[in-house]
C-alpha cells in the first residue's frame, strides 16, 4: 500500500461520500447510524489487511442493508425489542463472516469462475443503472417509494409536478460540475463537490430553500451483544446465506469488474477471506454486514485512487469525520451526494460491453439478458439468473460442438479442419473427425452419430480416424457410445482408429474392454493416418 497524497485525498473524498451513506443504509435496516459507520470503519480496514482490491471500499451496501431488514422482520418477535434485533443484527454479521471464511478455506472462489465476463458485464451494467435510479428521489426532492427499480422510476416520473425545483437544481449542479471537473483527472471532483456542499448548506437562508440534508451521524461504540439461545442462532444461519449471496453478488462483482477495467489479477479466495475477516471484525465492533459496494468502488477509482491505501484512509477519515466532523457533514445536502454517486457510476453506463459481443459474433444475448434480469429481478435474482446464463451457455456449446473434417496440409504432419483451409487435402480412403468439445454423456450419442452417419455414405472411406485431442478423459457413456461407432464400422468392413488420445481415455476405452481400440490409439492424427494405411480395414 501506497500512502500518497492522490490516495489520501481519495481517501478523504470516499469518507465524505460514505458517511451519509453509511446513515441511509442503517435507516434501511432499521438500525442506529452509529452501527453503520463503525461497520464500515472496521470493515474497511480488516478488508486492508487480506484483501487485493485497489478500489474496494468495503462498507455496509444498500443491498445487503435491505436483506439484513428483510431477515430482521422474518424473525418472530419476541421479549428484548430493540435490544434483541441489534443482537440478531450482530449474529447474521458474525454468520456472514464465518460463511465467507469457510467459503475461502475449502477454496470456492473459484466458483466465481462460472460467471462468464460478458454475463459479469452486463450485471455491472444492471447494477449501476439499478444505483443510479434509485438516487433519482434524492435528486428530485421527493418521497422514495419502496419497490422495485422499474417502481422508484415510475414513481419519480408519477410525481414530475412535485418535484422540488431548488433540490433539482442543487443535484443537477453538482453532477455537471463533476462532470467538468473530470476534464483534469488529477483533481478530487467528488471531494470538491463535497466541500461546497458543505459551505453552500452553512450559507444563511439555504435552510429557507427546503433541500434535505444528511442530517446528524452520532457514533456509539459498544461491545457485542449476541443472541443468548442457541435455537435462536439456528433460525439466524438460513438467514445468512441469501446474505452471504447478495454480499458476493455485490462484492466480486465490483471487485472484478474494477479488475478487468484496469487489468488487475485477483485472487477469489483470498477476497472471499477478505470479505469474511471485514465482516467478522464488523460484527464484533457492534457494527451490521459489509462488502464492495459497486457505487463506493468506482468513486474511489474515479477519486484517484490507486492503492489500497485510499481504503484505509477512507475508513480513517470517516471515524474522525463521525467524531469530530459531524455537525459539519450533517449539513451535507442530499442531493448532492446523489450527484456524486451518479457521476462516479456514469463511466459504467458505456454501451461497450454490449456491443464488442457483437463484433465478436460471440455471447450477444448474454450481457444484455444480465443487465436486464438486475434491472427487473434485483441485485440478488438478477446475479442467479446471470449465473444460470454462463452455465446454460457453457452446456449448449458443450452439448452441441461443432464437429471438424480434418485434411493434411501439403503431404505433411500437420492436419487442420478442411472448412477453415481450402488447401488441406482429404487423405485417400480415410475419414479424419474431430469433435470441437470433451465427448461425455450429454453430447457423445449426438457427435459420434453424425459420423456414424457421413460415414454409411455412398463412396464414404471404410476407415475413420477419430481425433479425441479435446476429450482428456471419458465417462462410461462417452466410452460406450465409442465402442457402438467401433462396433458398426466393423459390420460394415470397416475400421475405427482414435488418434490424439489422452492415457486416462485410454483406461477408461481398456476397462470398458474396449482393449483393440486402446492398444491401437494413437497419439498423432499422421500417426493414425499410417497405421489405417498400412493395416488393412477389419483387422
């Protein structure tokens, strides 16, 4: 880490932006101000010490405040009141983290794999416009109605008569003047913005003009109080994991993203660690769940920031803003902090990661479908729906791969698909294939029976060497169907020869005593193509 001036003033601006922020969150769990900032204050700094991420700003997320309600107004009520809802609270911190770190420990990360780039994309995409409409009451002055994303906007344009003309145009202001201070990258915009919002709403008669503010912050510090009953923790662990979801929703996918931006290699475990140990630390300091949020992270990218420096300034700073600081950012008007959460979005709102699908001819439908199931499904729906697109996709290409006539180039060892060079010759009296996916029960009957059927054609060659150069291993089905091609190439005076073949394929070809066809598999297609020239077909 990198204690610069560019990341403390990173640092500093972040603070600013997460102070009231942290305050709207705790509101929406129905929690005490002070319960945010100190999760974000020792959230981010736990997640300093493992985790990799430049960016991250790790504090409680709206999203994640939202499930904590959700789960909180599930539990049936009981004797405690307030009391016994901040315990609960603390618990499903303390589960999250736990569930993070046992996540890391039997290296699950790599589950995050299964989110294909476009998919992960197009979820960014959903996210930011999701964050950006809903600053949309904020910017307008008027009431934010619950619901879903396509409700607030709906209800935001319902009330287009009401909206309050000073708070619009305090918001507007502050978003242009963002915009313009971009123009020079080495000047903290949001920090700027932040500070004459300040100085603007300490000006005699701004109270008159009726804009909101982001009202007092008052930090508790406490020790952690937990649920007493055992039964009590049971009900609170299936109310973890949709938590633990909504965090890794919101988490890696910023995390990533941020990543791939600007070509950052991240470990998925060690940031699921991460994850684990800021929550732990969140919990025990009396705080509420925490993660990446995607807003927080690209204003701290857009800020400058450039190490994990900004993060530790920011959690820093926001504790010395929350304790000595507050009246001042009290004062903050709240349209001006949805100006600056809609600015450090605006760079995500590009049309590119739509687009380059389709100047590949690749995964078209996939980043849009993800940015679509964010925007009518949520953050949490919308990630399993983009989840189950990488999967989807992956099983289609798996169970219909294209299926290769292989010709020899210029008499030589090389032997290339006959579609994509002209000039590769067919080799007299021999059938090459090859199957452009791993054979295994879900795409072997279909392959191989379309070489069954090219080669039961008329004038067809009796011999067919088949390339397994894709398949590094066999299930019983591949296998099965294997000895069927075998089996009919034989009753017509044929031959089958397996070229490329890898030595667990040859085991399994073995124990399946498929022992003729394993012994004489080969580890070249040129090798294939003599021994079918020199061996006669039958034998």
């Amino acid at each position: 880490m990198a204690f610069t001036v560019r990341n403390a003033l990173a640092g500093l601006a972040m603070a600013g932006l997460m102070l009231p922020e942290a305050v709207a969150y705790a509101g929406i769990a129905g929690l005490a101000p002070g319960r945010a900032l100190i999760a974000a204050v020792a959230g981010g700094l736990a997640y300093a010490l493992v985790g990799r991420s430049r960016f991250a700003v790790v504090s409680p997320t709206s999203s994640s405040a939202a499930i904590l309600a959700a789960s909180l107004g599930s539990l049936v009520a009981g004797p405690g009141g307030a009391a016994a809802t901040a315990a609960n609270a603390t618990a499903l911190t303390l589960l999250a983290g736990g569930l993070f770190i046992a996540l890391a420990a039997a290296r699950l990360g790599s589950l995050a794999g299964f989110i294909a780039r476009p998919v992960l994309r197009g979820f960014a995409l959903g996210l930011a416009l999701t964050i950006i409409i809903r600053q949309l009451p904020a910017m307008t002055g008027v009431p934010a109605p619950p619901g879903t994303v396509g409700a607030v906007a709906w209800a935001v344009l319902e009330q287009m008569p009401h909206w309050h003309v000073a708070t619009l145009a305090c918001g507007l202001g502050a978003l242009v003047l963002l915009l313009l201070l971009r123009c020079w990258p080495g000047v903290p915009g949001a920090l700027i913005v932040l500070v004459l919002g300040i100085a603007g709403a300490s000006l005699p008669g701004f109270a008159r003009l009726g804009i909101a503010q982001a009202g007092p912050t008052p930090l508790v510090l406490s020790m952690p109080v937990l649920p007493a009953d055992p039964a009590q923790w049971l009900r609170l662990v299936p109310l973890a994991v949709p938590l633990v979801l909504i965090l890794f929703a919101e988490s890696w996918g910023t995390i990533r993203s941020l990543a791939l931006a600007r070509g950052d290699a991240l470990n998925a475990n060690r940031e699921l660690a991460a994850l684990g140990l800021a929550n732990t630390a969140a919990a025990l300091a009396q705080g509420m769940p925490v993660g990446a949020g995607f807003s927080a992270g690209s204003a701290n990218a857009a800020s400058g920031a450039t190490s994990r420096a900004a993060g530790v300034m920011a959690a820093l700073a926001l504790l010395a803003l929350a304790l000595w600081a507050g009246p001042l950012t009290a004062r903050l008007p709240q349209p001006v902090l949805a100006a600056v959460v809609m600015a450090a979005l605006a760079h995500a709102l590009s049309p590119e990661p739509l687009l380059r699908p389709w100047k590949l001819g690749r995964d078209r439908w996939t980043a849009p479908a993800a940015a679509l199931g964010v925007l009518a499904l949520g953050v949490l729906d919308g990630l399993l729906l983009a989840v189950g697109l990488s999967l989807a996709q992956l099983l289609y290409r798996l169970a219909h791969p294209s299926l290769s006539e292989l010709g020899q180039i210029s008499q030589g060892h090389d032997f290339v698909d006959r579609a994509a060079h002209p000039e590769a010759a067919a080799v007299p009296g021999v059938a090459i294939y090859r199957p452009n996916a791993p054979l295994f029960f879900a795409n072997a009957e279909t392959v191989l029976a379309l070489v069954a059927r090219r080669a039961q054609r008329p004038g067809a060659p009796v011999v067919v060497v088949l390339s397994l150069e894709e398949s590094d291993d066999l299930d019983s089905t591949a296998a099965e169907v294997i000895g069927e091609l075998h089996k009919t190439l034989a009753a017509r005076q044929g031959r089958l020869i397996l070229a490329r073949t890898h030595d667990r394929a040859r085991a399994v070809l073995a124990a399946a005593g498929l022992d003729d066809l394993a012994r004489n598999a080969t580890f070249s297609v040129a090798d294939a193509v003599a021994l079918a020239q020199t061996a006669p077909a039958g034998h």
